[in-house]
C-alpha cells in the first residue's frame, strides 16, 4: 500500500472550509478535501461550549505537508485551530490519483 497524509481540522463554518479547499486546490497543494458537519464539546476559558463545526478530511502527499500546514494556519479564523495529521495507507490507482493532482508524477 502507498501512504498518504490526511489532516484533521475542524472550522467554524462551511464558508471557511471551502475558503481553505479552495486556496490548497488552487496550489496544487492537496488532492481534495472532505468537509463535514459535526458538533463538538469542549471547555474554552473555562467555559463548557457546545458549537456546530466542520470537520475537514484534507488528502495530500508527505511533500506537501509543512506548506498545507502553514497555509491552512495562515487562512484558519480560530486562534488556536486544531491542524491534525496522520498517515493514511491508500491502494495504488488512489496514491496515483492524489500524485496527479499535485503534479508529483
């Protein structure tokens, strides 16, 4: 199996996601991105929140990944956004789709 990185990042509103697709997109930086709706729970200066967010499933290749991180911090409307990333083991006609998209063939 090939490897990929995929982000997790959660965004206050579905504007913003596409705002920050948009931009990876456009720079060839990441192959796509999923973004769904989610709820979440947390404790933020002391206080119990319960917020409507979306969550973004961001698909790229290890080379990329320190510029989708920095782009993604420098568009991101949170002050402390949560920037996640994982290795994601993909088949071969997948990982070579993603490489087409960011011209790494």
């Amino acid at each position: 199996m090939n490897k990929i990185i995929l982000f997790y990042v959660p965004v206050s509103n579905l504007q913003e996601a596409e705002k920050i697709s948009e931009n990876l997109l456009k720079n060839k930086l990441i192959a796509c991105a999923n973004v769904l709706a989610a709820t979440s729970f947390y404790v933020w200066q002391n206080e119990f929140k319960n917020d409507s967010e979306f969550i973004m499933l961001i698909k790229t290749l290890e080379e990329q990944a320190d510029k989708v991180s920095n782009e993604i911090e420098k568009l991101h409307s949170y002050s402390t956004p949560c920037i996640g990333k994982t290795y994601l083991e993909v088949n071969t006609s997948y990982f070579n789709w993603v490489k087409e998209q960011i011209n790494f063939i």
